[in-house]
C-alpha cells in the first residue's frame, strides 16, 4: 500500500527531516520556518516546540498559536509546499495577531505567498 500523506499535517519524522535537509530556512526572533517544496497540491504543516519553550500548557498555547496563524494565513499561500515551523522561547509571551504577524512574515521572505 502507497504512502497516502495527511492532506494538511506533518506527521513522520522522515517527512521532518526531509523538510530540515532539503528545505529554506527562514527566521526571526519567534520562529524558525523551513519550506519545502512537495509534490502534492496541498500546503502542510509540521510544528515542534521543544522542552526549552516551557511546560506543556506553555508548549500547547503556541502549537495552537502556530496552528492559527497558519488557518488565517493559508488561503494567501502557494499550494505545493511543506512548512515546518520550529517555536523559539519568546514565542509563550506572544499574542494572536503577533504570532499571525511573525509568521506572515517568515512566508514573505520565503516568497511563498500569492501575487
């Protein structure tokens, strides 16, 4: 049987590591972002936050912020890629729209967002 990829998650650790290898990163000072382009005619996305974030409800409250951003977001991107954002700790002190801004703003510098 073929491997069938979830239509909008990363979820194998090839499928990271692939991303971390092959792929551009972007940065700054809440999130690292590596793209990569896949192909599938879906966007998808990978999140990790390590330990060094803070504790799990610190860690869970910026996965959803991570998941939001890339919600309100998606329709503005280009289909064909594999986004992998990586929290850094500064990421806990942030709000929605902010999280939305930082990561709007990785996409733009990976020019992967529609004309």
């Amino acid at each position: 049987m073929p491997y069938k990829p979830h239509p909008e998650k990363l979820k194998k650790r090839w499928e990271f590591q692939r991303g971390y290898k092959k792929g551009r990163k972007y940065w700054n000072r809440y999130f690292v972002v590596y793209v990569y382009r896949n192909m599938f005619d879906c966007i998808r996305l990978g999140v990790t936050v390590s330990k060094k974030t803070g504790k799990s409800v610190k860690r869970s409250r910026v996965k959803r912020l991570i998941r939001e951003s890339f919600r309100l977001c998606k329709p503005k991107i280009r289909l064909g890629y594999d986004i992998i954002v990586i929290s850094r700790p500064p990421a806990t002190r942030l709000k929605c729209q902010q999280a939305q801004a930082a990561f709007l703003q990785l996409l733009r510098k990976a020019k992967i967002l529609k004309a």
